[in-house]
C-alpha cells in the first residue's frame, strides 16, 4: 500500500487509516465493481464509514457519474488510484 495513499485520506479527512483497513476494503472490490451502481455506492459508503465522513447524496452521484464516464481501464486498479490521487 503506497504511503501516499494513506496520507492523502490523512490530509483530506484529518482521519488515520491504516493500510489493512484499506486492503480490507480492497479486497472486495472487482472490475465488476465499478460497472455497477450499486456495487459502486455501497463501496463509497464502505469508504466513507471507514473515515466517518457523511457523504451527500449528491457527491456520491457524481462519485458514480465520474467513474462511469471515465476512460479508465477498470482492470488496471493502480490506474484509478492515480487518477483519485489527482496523478497522471
């Protein structure tokens, strides 16, 4: 688990996570994961328990919309990583 991973959630939630709480998490997240709405909102609020950040409704829509209308290759998970890192 990269350490720029755990400190961007440190730096945007003011909240400690640990990489096993992350690959916990990890571990159950599939390509399919990201095709499926469902599957996708009930891993952003997986997420967002975990940090005890309430996320709107509206953020997780657009949560859903941004992932869905992006080009990513939902296989390759290091790709989407750097994308919600903000990295090319």
């Amino acid at each position: 688990m990269s350490k720029d991973v755990l400190s961007v959630v440190k730096k945007k939630t003011g909240k400690s996570v640990t990489a096993k709480d992350i690959e916990k998490i990890a571990s159950g997240v599939k390509p399919s994961t990201m095709q499926s709405e469902v599957q996708l909102r009930a891993l952003i609020k997986q997420v967002s328990g975990l940090v005890n950040v309430k996320v709107s409704e509206e953020t997780i829509n657009d949560i859903i919309q941004a992932v869905k209308s992006s080009k990513l290759d939902t296989n390759n998970m290091q790709q989407l990583m750097s994308m919600m890192l903000g990295k090319k």
